[in-house]
C-alpha cells in the first residue's frame, strides 16, 4: 500500500494532487475490545503519551492531509500512534 501511495504520489504531483497515507496505532476501538484490562495497561505504558489513541486523532490527521494546510506535503505516511514508532 505505501508503496502504491508513493506511486501515485510521483505521477500526480504534475496535476497538484497529493497523495498521502495515515497509518494508526493503537486506537480505543472495537478491534482491541477484547483486550484485558493488563493487555490495555501492557499497551499503553509502550505508547509515549501513555494513552490509546482515538478515533477523533486518526480523523484529525485526515482532516489536516484534506486541507489547504497540507498542499505541499505528498508521497509520506504519518504514524498516528502516541509516538510509539519515533525514529
């Protein structure tokens, strides 16, 4: 997938089309409901800003990449992931 959103990301950058893509972390949805209380806990102590993420931060990440604010970003991936995979 990332490598399809660099694709594209090279062949519309002529027409002023941006392509990006977010990639989520751990987001308090029903795919970790069954998570245990300590599997929560054991997750979150990874997580930097030791909490899980939501799904208002993946949206507000997409909301950003759809404005104007971000017409000159193209070709990336943001990690909306609390800082878990900082490099």
């Amino acid at each position: 997938m990332l490598g399809l959103m660099r694709s594209l990301a090279l062949e519309l950058a002529e027409k002023n089309i941006c392509v990006n893509a977010v990639a989520p972390g751990t987001i308090d949805t029903d795919i970790i409901a069954g998570y245990t209380k300590k599997m929560r806990e054991e997750r979150i102590k990874e997580i930097p800003l030791r909490r899980l993420g939501t799904p208002e931060d993946v949206a507000n990440c997409c909301l950003f990449l759809a404005s104007d604010l971000s017409n000159y970003i193209t070709g990336e991936t943001i990690n909306v992931n609390g800082g878990l995979y900082i490099h």
